[in-house]
C-alpha cells in the first residue's frame, strides 16, 4: 500500500472527506495530485473495500463523500509494520 493511499485512509477513518478535501489536506503534506490522480485513485479504494462512500448535496451540488469501512480502518494496522521496517531501514545507517 502506498503512502497517499496511507494518508486518504488516516484521514477518511478520522472523518468522511470529499475529494478536494483529500488534494487539499495531500497538498498539506507536500503532495501535489489533481482531480485526474485522486479521484480514480479513491474509485479504486472503494472497490477495494478500504472506502465507502456516499453522494451529499451541499450547496445545490451533489458532493461525493468518502469514509473508511471497516476493511479500511485495519488496513493502516497491518501496513504500520511495513513502515516501520522501511523507516529503520532508511535511518539506522544514518546513526
């Protein structure tokens, strides 16, 4: 799993997000991604099962919202090892 699907999931188990909240809260973290990149990115979590998502109106506009299922919210559990190896990894060398 990669780390922006790492961050959508964080931030969709916290609270439903649409997705320009996502290129929003990415671009916070030094990520640049447009609307080609995230919206087929969040389809394909959806069909993962990591996201479930449901279409809101919000100011006369149907809004697509996504939060993280149940799938979703372990799925950062079980990669956190993966990081963590990754991150001794990359820094152990450095001490």
């Amino acid at each position: 799993m990669g780390l922006v699907r790492l961050h959508v999931l964080h931030h969709a188990a916290e609270s439903p997000i649409s997705g320009l909240g996502v290129i929003e809260e990415l671009g916070r973290h030094g990520y640049r991604l447009g609307p080609g990149t995230i919206y087929p990115l969040l389809h394909s979590m959806v069909k993962r099962g990591w996201l479930r998502t449901e279409v809101q109106i919000v100011a006369r506009r149907k809004r697509r919202i996504y939060a993280a299922s149940s799938a979703g919210r372990r799925a950062p559990n079980l990669a956190r090892e993966q990081v963590r190896q990754l991150y001794e990894e990359m820094f152990e060398e450095h001490q």
